[in-house]
C-alpha cells in the first residue's frame, strides 16, 4: 500500500482474503453474541445494521461478507485511491459498497443484530420494546467492558448503575460472566494470569497478555538487528491510544497464529 497510514485503520479488510470460506459474519472485537445468529448466513454481501448516527450508511461492525481476493484488491485500491470518508474502515466499506442505503432492503439488517449501546439511553422507549430481541450487542465507543472494575463477589459492575457514561449494566454483567466463567481459566490454564480468589484486576490481565509473543525463527548473522523492545507499560499505551504496532508485533499474522495456539 502507498499510504502506509491506512495500513493501520483498514486491517478489517483482510477477512476478504478467508476464501477458504464461501460466506462469513464479520463482528468487531467490541460486540457481544446473546443468541444464535446463524440465520446471518442466509443473507448475501454486504448485509449490515444501519448506523446510529448517520442511518443511510451501514455500521461495519457487524456485517456478512464473501471472501474474495478481487474483492479485497479492490478495496485496496479504493483506499490507496480515495482514503476513507471517516478516516477508517467504515467509511471505505459504506464508499465501496455504496448501493446499500437504496438497492436492496434484505441487506439491511435489524437493529437486534448489531445494537449500540449508546442508543439505548438515545431511544430508551424503543430499547424498552424491543431490546428483549437483542441478539449482538456492539460496545460503542472509548469505554469498553473491560475498561470497568468487576466484583467477583456481587458479580456485578462497581459503579453508579445510573451514570449516563456506563453501558447498560445488565449487558455489562453478561460480558464479565463469559470472560470469568470460560476466558479467564483459559489464560490460567496457559500461564498469562495466576489463579485468584479475590475477583479480577484487568490490568494485571492486560499486563501479562502484553508480554505474550508469537515465537519466531532466529534470525541469521546477516540480518538486520531486531526492533527496539517496547515495554509493556508503553505498549499497553498505544493500545489504549489505538497505536498498535499493526505493521509488526501486533500484525494480523501475529495476532492470528498465537490465537491458532490456543484454539488448537
């Protein structure tokens, strides 16, 4: 790519190279699945939610796609080309797959299927109908439920339930019960975290997961020195920032194979 900058904000579009798969489900690393959703493959490309803000563009966060190599090299080019309306993937997408709003209504999915959670205090009489049907809910912006503190005794969200910053308490709870009851004895398992009674501290987890690197072959007396190291305060910083190192240690292979590792 010759702009190495949107190298960054457009790694979503490399689930267009899966093409060892007819169709897919994208989900952001934001969202959270409450109930079977695999009637989404019954849908064709690009099937997505309408966006909170700005209704006539789809949110990228959940959609369903088909892989395709010419598809992926011509969003490559549109991004070199073009850029980004918005200055990531989402702008690109609704750019590229611009019939969306008017064509065909069967790829506009329902609002249950890809809910922000800042639209449940912007529309709570609709939220208060309809959210009983909620099937992905997608944590939209800076804080995420991680981001909370967690009481492993009330198994609940320390806070004020009524903090118009808090996402909606009950949605919050359900994503610490999955990472508590099926994420956290994995990392245990592995080593990333010890063993603890006391409830979790994220941070820790946070710090012992920015540790973990995919092993490489070592390098020949010939090759260039190594990059500096980062220090896992500093790393954790540009994460936080949105600065992963996505050209190097966090690529999308990197990342990929130490998954692969833990779901073999």
């Amino acid at each position: 790519m010759k702009r190495p900058e949107l190298g960054i904000t457009l790694t979503k579009l490399h689930c267009w190279e899966l093409t060892q798969y007819s169709k897919c489900v994208f989900m952001d690393a934001d969202t959270m699945v409450l109930a079977n959703i695999d009637e989404l493959f019954e849908r064709e490309e690009l099937s997505a939610a309408p966006d909170p803000g700005w209704p006539d563009c789809f949110n990228s966060g959940v959609f369903v796609y088909r892989p395709s190599i010419e598809t992926y090299n011509e969003l490559l080019q549109l991004a070199t080309e073009k850029g980004s309306f918005d200055g990531g993937d989402q702008g690109l997408l609704n750019t590229f797959f611009s019939s969306w709003a008017t064509t065909d209504i069967s790829k506009h999915l329902p609002f249950i299927y890809n809910l922000s959670s800042i639209s449940i205090y912007s529309y709570l009489p609709a939220f208060k109908v309809f959210g009983a049907n909620t099937k992905v809910v997608h944590f939209l912006g800076s804080i995420k439920p991680w981001n909370y503190t967690y009481d492993s005794k009330t198994k609940s969200i320390r806070g004020d339930a009524h903090d118009p910053t808090m996402v909606h308490p009950e949605f919050l709870n359900i994503w610490w019960d999955i990472y508590i009851t099926n994420i956290l004895p994995l990392l245990e398992q592995h080593g990333v975290v010890k063993e603890t009674t006391t409830g979790v501290n994220m941070d820790e987890v946070t710090e012992a997961v920015s540790h973990m690197s995919v092993s490489a072959t070592a390098s020949s007396p010939s090759s260039p020195p190594p990059p500096p190291t980062v220090s896992s305060e500093d790393r954790k910083e540009k994460w936080e920032q949105g600065q992963a190192d996505y050209m190097g240690a966090d690529s999308f292979d990197n990342i990929k194979k130490k998954l692969d590792t833990y779901l073999q």
